[in-house]
C-alpha cells in the first residue's frame, strides 16, 4: 500500500521525535550520574557518549566488594588494588554493548599486561551473558547480575543502574579517574586508560 504525503510526513515527525527523546534520556542520565558524582569532572560529548575525566583531587574512591563471576569464579576488588581497572557495565539485551563490544576486546587484549578488565552484568540472565561473551570473544570476567547492585554502589554514586553501558577507568589508588556514558570507542578507550598509565607511571 502506497503512503500519502501526510502519512510520510507524520511518520518522519514521529521518527524525529523518538531521536530527541532519546538524546534528551542520554543527556538527562549523564546529568544525573555527574550530579551523584563528588569530584567536579569536565565532560565531552563524542556522537552518543558523554565523556568525563576527573582530576587526582577530585576523584571519588571506591569501596572494595566481593561478588560471583560468570565463569564460576569470584572475585575481590581488594587484590586489584595498585592497578589500573576497567569496569564495564553491560547487558546481553542492549544494542549499544553489542556495539562497543569489539572495542573493549581489542583493548582488554592490547592492555592485557598493564590493566585489568572487570564486566559487570545487569538485568541479565546468566545464560544470555556467557553466549553474548562467547559471541565477541570477550578475554575478561564479569560480575553476574545477581551481584551486580553491590558492585554498582560500591563506586558512590559513578555509576546508575539506568546507564547502561557505562565504562569506567579506575586508578592505581581504586580512585575513579574517568567515565564514558554510553557505547566506548576503541580510540576513546585507549586513550583515557593510556592517560590513566601514564599518570600512574610518573607517580612512583
């Protein structure tokens, strides 16, 4: 069936209306999270990401936790302590983490010797989350989402259960150093977690 010109033109008007709101509920989020934040942060938006990057004296430190893993094993953030991190909040259902995936692989994998990779799973079932890992040949573990809230809360207030994805780059003091608000690019991640070693590397 052939659409008359009104047809066409509310569906494009409906179409643009679903564009904004959605970018209205990025920026809205990323909003909320800084706001939750206590250090002050500069951040920057990068196509549908808002980045921010915290000064040393401005960070919010993390409370160490303890929680299951997807493999079976667990995990004490404790012992990752005089480490760069990267934490990574996903779901096997959001779009967006599917399109990120590649470019927290390739980083995991070019890092593997100078910083840790940590997911942590949400609303998922634990199933649906290895085959999603399996699917993208994820080289690290995540928390599964049973324990999830507990390690969400112990970075106070960096990270909403309603951001999703949401990485995180955390210093060798387990200080909050930056955070990406939706899907990470391979060359963002890169360079903040290199901006991370770099700092780390000229303090000892």
């Amino acid at each position: 069936m052939t659409e008359t010109p009104p047809q066409r033109s509310r569906r494009r008007t409906r179409g643009g209306l679903a564009v904004v709101l959605i970018v209205a509920l990025i920026g809205l989020v990323g909003w909320w999270i800084a706001g939750q934040s206590e250090g002050e942060t500069s951040a920057r938006a990068d196509g549908e990401s808002v980045i921010e990057e915290f000064e040393p004296p401005e960070r919010v430190r993390a409370k160490p936790f303890q929680a299951k893993m997807l493999s079976g094993s667990s995990i004490d953030t404790q012992d990752l302590l005089g480490q760069v991190v990267v934490y990574n909040v996903w779901g096997s259902w959001c779009v967006p983490c599917a399109t990120e995936a590649p470019a927290l692989v390739e980083n995991a994998n070019d890092f593997a010797d100078d910083a840790a990779f940590v997911g942590i799973n949400v609303r998922d079932n634990d199933a649906a989350a290895r085959a999603f890992e399996e699917e993208y040949d994820v080289p690290y573990d995540s928390v599964v989402t049973q324990d999830s809230a507990t390690a969400m809360l112990s970075f106070q207030g960096a990270l909403a259960a309603a951001a999703v994805p949401t990485t995180l780059i955390v210093d060798r003091e387990g200080r909050v150093a930056a955070r990406v608000l939706g899907p990470v690019t391979a060359t963002t991640l890169r360079a903040l977690i290199s901006t991370v070693l770099a700092e780390s590397d000229e303090s000892q």
